[in-house]
C-alpha cells in the first residue's frame, strides 16, 4: 500500500510538470533554439577554424558541427536543470513547494521525483534536438541513439540535482541571475563541449586540470561515447559521483533542521 | 477522552539570536475551530512552519492527533490539510487538474480522486468550473479551490494561515461560514489564524498570540471574562497593546 502510494505520487510529479511542459511551449522552443544557434551559426563559422583531429569515439576525421552536439545536448540538460531548478525557487515564493513539501512522504522521495520529472522533460528535449541535427546531416549510428538514453538520465539527473542544490541555497529570484552566470557559464566554457582536452591543453595546464575534473565535461563526454555505441567508465563513474554528491547536497539542503532555509531565518520552503 | 488534533507543548523557536516563539502551549480538539489571533509579526507563521514541519522545532513539542511531528512526521502530515497565506496552486493547470495533484501526493487513486473532487467542489459550489485554468478565477474562488484541496485526503486537523486576506466581503463570509459548518458537521479541528476580529465566531476558541508569547488561550467567553474585555476586538487591542496589525 505504502509503495502504491510512492508509486502515485511520483507519477503525480512527473505528471505534474509534463503538463506544465506543454502548456509553456515558448520553454519547449527557446530550450531548442539556444542549441540550434550554436550548431547552425558557430559551428559553422568555427568549422575551418577548429579542426578537430581523430579522437575516441570517433574513427576518422570529423566536422566541427558533429564534436560539439554532444556538447550542445548537455548544454540542454545543463540548461533544463537549471530552469528546473529556477522553478523551485519560483515554487518556493509562490508558495506550491509548500504544498509539496506538507504530504506525507519523505524529502529525499519528493525531491527525488521533482528530478526525475526534470530529467524527462530534459531528455525529450534532447531527443528533438537530435532529430533536427539528424535531418542536418549529423548522423549518428542508429543503436546510438538507444545507448545515449541512460546516458542522458544520468547526466539529466546530475544536473538536475545541481539546480536541486542551487535552488537550497537562493532565497529569491532575483540572486538567481548571479548564480547562473557563476555556474553556467564556467561549467560549459570550461568543459569538453566545444573543444576537446588536449586542445585546451595546447593552451594552459590549468585549465586543462580544471576542464578534466568539471562534471560537465565528464558528463559530455558520456553522451558522446554513448552516442558512438561506446561505453566510458570513467566518465560514468565520476557522472554518477557527482550525481550523488549534488543530491545529498540538496537534500541536507532542504532538511527542515539542518537546510540553509533555517539557518537563513524565514525563508520557508 | 477524546484524542487532540493538535497538542503544543512548550514550544520554542528562535531565528538565531531573534525569539519568534517563547514557550507556547495549547491544544486544538476534534469538532472545536481555534482562532489564533496576532498582529503581523506575533510568530503565526513561524507556529504554522513549525506544525507543517517546514522547519524542526528545537525546543518543545508538536503532536497531531497523537503522532509526534519530528519522531512520525509522515503519520502526522497525513492527517493535516493546509492553506496557506499565499495562493499555492498552479495558475497554469486546471481546478482538477491542481487538485488530482494533490490526491496523488497524498496516494488517492485516480478514481477515488475524482470522486473526492467532485465532492468537494460541489459543497463549495465550484464543480461547474472545475475545467477552467486557476488563472481565470478571481481570489475568492480560488481560496475555495484551496479549501476543497485540503480537505480531498480527509485531514484530521485544517490549518487555515490567513485565508481570507485580500477577498471582498461576501467571498470572506462564505469561507468563514463554510469552514465552521465543516467543523460542527464533520467533527474536524480547524486552527485559523488571522488578524480580523469578525471571523472569531461565539463558539469559537481563542489563543492569542504577541511577540511569540500566547497572551490569552480557551473559549471566547472565558477569555473575554479574564481579560475584562467587552468584545474579541478589545481582547485583540488590549492583549497586543493596541498593534496594528
């Protein structure tokens, strides 16, 4: 019974924020146009200028265009759980994370599934993102695109759980703007997604060290090596460190006696 | 002895070096609606937190009908439905969808829900706009929306922060009357707080509430017989030294 119960709520959760999902079109375009701008306009114009040797998972030589789509779908993801994460701060002055936070079930639950509704919004968003790329000639094999669906779960809920954690430690919306641009902006600059590692190293060692450890690139290079049907441990072992990290971050973050809300006096859930 | 809804005992909270709540006590019982009544600033929403379980409460105890609010917080939560000051359902989802929402965190299957909902709504009279997005409702109906909500999983206990602040007359007389109908028909405990003194109904109990300290507590009759006061606006003025709220 009480598994039924867990079970009703999540789907209530998810539920919840696909509907939301599709009734805030406008969300759905512009998390689709940012990628789009960058693999239509930069790529193309950085393509003679960023040639990219022969790397894993990639056999030959490739275009600009193909190394950074990988990049642009974590950029989705980044973005998604960011904008997820903006709404539970939205949520939290507008009074509904309340609501969730009085049913009877545990935080780590409700937290839980707030991510995975996240995620799968996230994750249908890649999806697009790859069906216009594939009709814009960058194709990947076919199993790819069943190996990168764990792939972006994870990734998915990693982010996820870092907005989740972000969301903790903002009060109000308007400190959300700062904090974006002190995480997203250092996260994808300084990651995998546009450039690989050893063409940062060309330039300097500690950025190289600062790129290798940031849990964007880990999770980049997940989705890219997913997508050619391979399989990096590293990248998976240090995603999913990272996804617990963040997670239990955030949960500490909304313990009602020992979260940052309390300590900041006022500001409740 | 009939079991508490809602027993406080002895609770303190304080946000860092500031007391919010100095050693507050009293008791909400089944069939009984309590007032607690303070200006803006008197701690409402901190107690209110602290029995939700937004925040632990450090000093003190909660318990909702027999459960310990730190020790069996999802027993206890199960058996309390909430309004918030703030309208918290979703502008952008219908009235049943916000409400199958909250069935659904609350583990009532889709049928049951709709049932609840139906019956809800209609003792509020608002079935017939159960299809329309909350963003088309004007305030009064979306406050009864929240009522019908809180009540879809059958609480034990209805905390009410404030509701009727900013509705017009009429819509802020139909929640009082419906919430004290609900109290006498269905033997639910309603703890209420506010800052206007014509919600207070004769049968009602008191607890008022000032700089995180309870002033007066129990029956209107008696607390206006201790006090000295004529009416529930003097017992407000006097015990809160004339604050506006």
């Amino acid at each position: 019974m009480r598994l039924l119960h867990y079970w009703r709520a999540m789907m209530g959760i998810v539920g919840r924020e696909l509907l939301r999902f599709l009734h805030q079109r406008e969300r759905f375009i512009s998390a689709l146009v940012r990628p789009l701008v960058w693999l239509f306009v930069f790529a193309a114009g950085f393509r003679a200028a960023l040639g990219v040797a022969i790397s894993p998972p990639y056999e030959t030589y490739i275009l600009y265009e193909v190394y950074i789509t990988p990049g642009l779908i974590g950029m989705i993801l980044l973005f998604n759980g960011m904008q997820s994460s903006l709404s539970m701060v939205y949520d939290r002055e507008m009074g509904s994370m309340r609501m969730l936070m009085v049913c009877p079930l545990p935080r780590w639950f409700l937290l839980g599934s707030k991510l995975i509704a996240g995620t799968a919004v996230g994750v249908l968003q890649s999806y697009a993102f790859l069906g216009i790329a594939w009709a814009y000639d960058i194709q990947a094999p076919l199993m790819g695109y069943v190996w990168i669906l764990p792939a972006l779960v994870l990734v998915g809920m990693m982010l996820g759980a870092l907005g989740l954690l972000l969301s903790s430690l903002i009060r109000q919306l308007e400190n959300f703007a700062g904090v974006m641009n002190f995480v997203i902006f250092p996260l994808f600059f300084m990651s995998t997604a546009l450039y690989p590692l050893w063409k940062i190293k060309e330039s300097s060692e500690i950025l190289h060290t600062l790129a290798h450890y940031n849990p964007f690139s880990q999770a980049v290079e997940l989705i890219r090596f997913a997508l050619y049907e391979q399989f990096n441990l590293d990248a998976l072992i240090f995603t999913a460190l990272s996804f617990f990290v963040f997670m239990s971050a955030a949960i500490f973050g909304y313990n009602p006696s020992k979260g940052m809300m309390v300590r900041k006096g006022g500001g409740a859930p | 002895m009939t079991e508490l809804a809602l027993a406080i005992e002895n609770l303190s909270f304080a946000y860092g070096a500031k007391k919010a709540l100095d050693d507050v006590s009293f008791d909400v019982r089944p069939g009984e609606c309590t007032i607690l009544l303070g200006p803006n600033g008197a701690g409402k929403s901190t107690l209110f937190s602290l029995i939700t379980h937004l925040y632990d409460s450090r000093q003190g105890r909660i318990a909702l009908c027999g459960f310990d609010i730190k020790k069996q917080s999802l027993k206890a939560l199960a058996r309390l439905g909430v309004v918030f000051q703030q309208t918290t359902l979703d502008p952008d989802l219908s009235v049943t969808q916000n409400l199958r929402y909250h069935a659904a965190l609350h583990g009532i299957g889709r049928k049951a829900a709709d049932n609840r909902i139906q019956e809800e709504l209609e003792r509020l009279n608002m079935f017939e706009r159960r299809g329309e997005k909350v963003r088309q409702l004007n305030g009064g109906h979306r406050r009864r929306v929240e009522i019908a909500r809180a009540l879809l999983h059958r609480p034990s206990l209805l905390l009410l922060d404030e509701p009727t602040v900013g509705l017009d007359v009429p819509s802020r007389q139909a929640i009082v009357e419906h919430v004290h109908a609900l109290v006498k028909e269905q033997n639910l405990a309603v703890l209420w707080a506010t800052h206007l003194i014509d919600e207070i109904a004769a049968d009602d109990s008191l607890v008022v509430l000032h700089r995180g300290q309870i002033k007066a507590k129990g029956k209107l009759d008696y607390v206006l017989q201790t006090t000295g006061a004529n009416d529930a606006g003097e017992v407000f003025n006097k015990l809160t030294e004339g604050h506006k709220g």
